[in-house]
C-alpha cells in the first residue's frame, strides 16, 4: 500500500519518492518494519496469551528439564504472522499475483496450525487436530498453491521448470506432454507437478513443526533459512545477475524478495522473546506457518531441489523422526535415544543452550552451501 502512495501516485509530483520504486530499499525498510512490530507489540501479546492462559503442556516422555516450561504462553504464532504480513502489504508491488500467493499459502498454514492449538488449548493436554485432518488440510493448502502456479503459467507468468543444482541446462518439467496435447485435459497433464508440490511444501512445514521444541531453535534456523531465500529470490527476479548465474528469469518473483525481508525481519523480532529462556512459543500456528512459507518460496522460485539445504536442519530434524519410527516398528530397537534429534543430545547430557546454538551454526553451514550452488553449475 505504501508502495502504490508513494511511489505510483506521489513520485510523479514529488521525484525524491523515486527511491521506493527500488527492490532493495523496499525489502530493507519491509525486514525493519516486520522486526519493530514484532518487538513492539510483542509484550502485549504475551501478556493477553497469560490473561487467556494460554500455556504450552509438555509432554511427560520428554526431557524432564522441560517440565517447568509448562505454562509459557504459547501461539506466539499469531504474532509472527502479523509480523510478516503487514509489511508485505506495506511494501510490495500487489499487483504481482505470486505476492498473494505466497501470502495466503502462509496464512492458511497458519490457520491449521491455529486450529491445532486452540483444540489443545481447549482439552488442555497435548493432542490437537487428528493427524489424518492436519495433513488433509496441509495437502489442501499445498495442492491450492500448485493450481495457483499452473494457472500463471497458462497466463504466461509463471514457469513449472525445475532447476537442477549444479546442471545448468537440466531443467525438466514435472508434465504429461501427451496428456497435455489432448483438448480440455491441459490442467491433468499438470498432476505430477501438483503433486510435486504438495509434497515440497507439506513437507517443509512439517518438518519446522518437528524442530519447534527448544527455546528459539526453529526461529534461529527459520532466520538463517529465509535470509538465505532473500539472496536467492532477489537473483532469480533480478535481470543481470539471473543471466550471469544462467537461472531461470522469472520478472514477478522479484518482489517477493520483500515476502522474504519481512520473514527475516519477523524472525529476529519474534526471537527476542523466544531466546532461553523463552517468554513465548510460537506454536503450531508459527511452525506451520513458517514452514509452509519457506517451502511455498522454495516452489515459485524454482529452488525446491535446493530446499533440503536451504533448511538443512529441518531436513536433519525431519529424517530422525522417520528413522526413529521406522526402526522402531521394523527391528524393535531405537536409533537416537529420542526423537525429534535435537531431544537425543539434550539426553545425552548437552545442555539445551549448546545445542541451540550447535544447531543454528549447522543451519548456517547448509544455508551457505546452498548459496554456492549459484555459481557452482
């Protein structure tokens, strides 16, 4: 909304305002704007989730040391989402139809998670919505998110090409090309690709979700992740560096760079109050969220193969838990001591501010890497 004030209706009679037509300033003052709310209107919000009594329970199998977090407020969530979404309103160009995209894809991810915390509020124990409705839902929102990009790209707006690390001219198309040729059927020839990003996207929220269990370690690695996405984002939308590093020019993702800068900037705010010990937890509502955000950005920008090491951590958060299970029903016997695998080194005696830390150096080393993928292909 800022955008269209200053810079379509009032550039033209005031030249200085010529500033804010440029992607960088924008994302700038958009991450600024995301982190003051966050801090600002962060106290209250803590204080009305008390007055409620809204309270995390803890589940008794854990690591005893979390047992007298029982009770911080939780849905912190809410605070997150308003965090980014305002200043994505702010800031950004909202004719560009991948904007909304985006934000509707987070914000329904928030809405499942909301509807998780608030039954587990309700019954006051550690069970919200049934498993089978919570991942119906997420494959809802995410096969939504899929239709949304076919359909630009019927418009001409949108490419459902992938891009293959390291290969610069390997980019296949998740198509039916014969299906594709039969009259009326074009929207079916798109099913693997639908599919595909169902699996991307529910996958990356769910895999947050199971790294929300330590004081700031999911919005520690949410922070590291969405920074690395901003630099991706900005490259892929950006003329001159998309043709250098041979990426796939995509003109309207550019302004979700600011999508990515209001993550960031939210991340930081909300991390204030989670840092150990935290005043607040973020929830289903913040874990869905932000999962689903980083996993809808990794689709519309092309990066869905790169993804596993733009959220390495999540990935590694992610695979414990399937080992685990898996090993647990076939032979019997348990891999870690617990899962998710941040709970294994709390038992095997790290305290929970090293591995906090541990885990977001790691974080960093994947988001690193994934960055040199640009140049190396």
């Amino acid at each position: 909304m800022l955008y269209w004030l200053l810079y379509q209706k009032l550039y033209p009679h005031f030249s200085p305002f010529r500033i804010f037509r440029y992607l960088t300033f924008r994302t700038a003052f958009a991450s600024l704007t995301a982190m003051l709310i966050a801090l600002i209107i962060g106290p209250y919000v803590i204080e009305k989730l008390r007055e409620f009594q809204i309270g995390q329970y803890i589940r008794e199998e854990g690591p005893q040391a979390h047992q007298k977090k029982a009770g911080t407020p939780t849905m912190g969530g809410v605070l997150i989402c308003t965090a980014i979404l305002l200043p994505t309103l702010l800031w950004s160009d909202l004719s560009d139809p991948l904007v909304w995209v985006v934000t509707l894809s987070t914000m329904a991810f928030g809405a499942i998670g909301f509807a998780d915390d608030y039954i587990k509020i309700v019954h006051r124990r550690n069970l919200g919505l049934s498993a089978r409705a919570k991942m119906g839902l997420q494959i809802l929102a995410s096969a939504l998110v899929g239709c949304s990009l076919v359909y630009l790209e019927w418009q001409g707006n949108y490419s459902t090409q992938l891009m293959v690390p390291f290969f610069k001219n390997l980019r296949p198309r998740f198509t039916i090309p014969a299906l594709a040729q039969i009259p009326h059927f074009g929207l079916l020839a798109f099913i693997p690709f639908v599919l595909f990003v169902i699996l991307v996207i529910v996958g990356s929220s769910n895999a947050v979700n199971l790294t929300d269990g330590l004081d700031g370690l999911a919005i520690g690695c949410t922070i590291i992740a969405a920074g690395a996405l901003t630099v991706l984002t900005y490259v892929s939308g950006h003329a001159v560096f998309a043709d250098y590093l041979e990426l796939q020019r995509m003109p309207l993702v550019g302004e979700l760079t600011i999508f990515c800068g209001s993550m960031v900037g939210a991340s930081i705010g909300f991390l204030w109050y989670n840092a150990h010990p935290a005043q607040i937890f973020m929830g289903d509502v913040g874990s869905l969220a932000l999962g689903g955000a980083i996993g809808t950005m990794a689709v519309v920008i092309k990066q869905e193969l790169l993804l596993p090491f733009i959220g390495g951590i999540f990935v590694v958060e992610a695979l414990s838990v399937i080992l685990q299970v898996g090993s647990y029903k076939l032979r019997k016997k348990r891999i870690f001591r617990m899962a998710p695998l941040h709970h294994h080194f709390e038992l095997m005696g790290w305290s929970e501010s090293k591995v906090i830390v541990r885990f977001w150096i790691g974080a960093l080393v994947f988001a690193l890497f994934a960055l040199t993928t640009l140049k190396l292909r």
